[in-house]
C-alpha cells in the first residue's frame, strides 16, 4: 500500500508525492558509495571533490596517516591516492599497506598522480593500485575508471 500525500505549491497547483517513491529515494541516498581523496594539494583536493561530490560521498585526507584513520572508522568504496604526501608515508608505501591489511585488501585504489613518467605507472601498479591515472587528468577518464572498479 502506497502512503501519498498532497502539498500545495506556491501558485496554488497541487502536487502528490508518492511516499513510497520518497522512501526509495532516500534508500538510495543512503547507499551512496564512498570515496577516500588522499591528496596534499588543495587546489586538486577541491577540484575532484567539487567533480565527486553529487554522485559520491568524498572523504579528505593530506596525509598518510589522516587516510588510515578514516580507513580504519569508515566504510569506503574506492581509494583515489596521490603518490606525494607529507610525513613519513607516501602514496605508494600506504597503498602497499592498505592492501596488505585483509580487512582493506578488497578496497579498489586508483593512483591519480602528477608523477607521470612509464616507471611511476609500473611503480603503482606494483604497490597494488587497480588503475593509474597521471595529472593533468580528462574527468571523463576519471569518471569513467571510478565507475568500473565500483563495487555494483
């Protein structure tokens, strides 16, 4: 049985919301895939979020250790890490540890990086990334590879 409910709109018209449909809605917003952004540079920071966050829910961190905290009290669906980060773990050595660690190893990681060179790619490959993507980068490229290491 489906609950409507009629709301009168500023110029007088009725609208009927199905409540059943309402409740999908907010079903679906509720399962949202979550992505981790482990990036220094605020200016890339903004701009990928800014390109994430009306499809994605975007969780931030500058540095290593800032990622593996979110990592360890937040269920996240996809990793994007930067190869340069601040302190005493780069991209790659956290990538290594992300997928040394059972509980993590599943969690797809894409390395978008301004490292561009063949043995930057190889490298992250290498440290376990699903994917490598080098800045500048296309966003439909970016969105593209997002979605096809997305858990369905």
């Amino acid at each position: 049985m489906s609950l409507y409910t009629v709301y009168r709109g500023n110029s007088g018209t009725h609208s009927i919301r199905n409540h059943e449909q309402n409740t999908r809605f907010m079903s679906d917003e509720a399962q949202r895939k979550a992505i981790l952004l482990v990036e220094d540079d605020e200016q890339s920071m903004t701009y990928v979020q800014v390109l994430l966050r009306k499809q994605y829910d975007v969780h931030l961190a500058q540095w290593a250790s800032a990622a593996w905290d979110i990592l360890q009290s937040t269920p996240i669906d996809l990793i994007l890490m930067d190869i340069s980060l601040p302190g005493t773990e780069n991209g790659l050595e956290l990538t290594q540890r992300i997928k040394a660690t059972a509980s993590l190893a599943a969690i797809p990681i894409i390395v978008l990086t301004a490292h561009a060179f063949p043995r930057d790619r190889v490298n992250s490959l290498a440290a376990g990334a699903d994917a490598y993507i080098s800045k500048p980068f296309d966003r439909h490229h970016l969105l593209e590879t997002i979605g096809s290491l997305l858990p369905a």
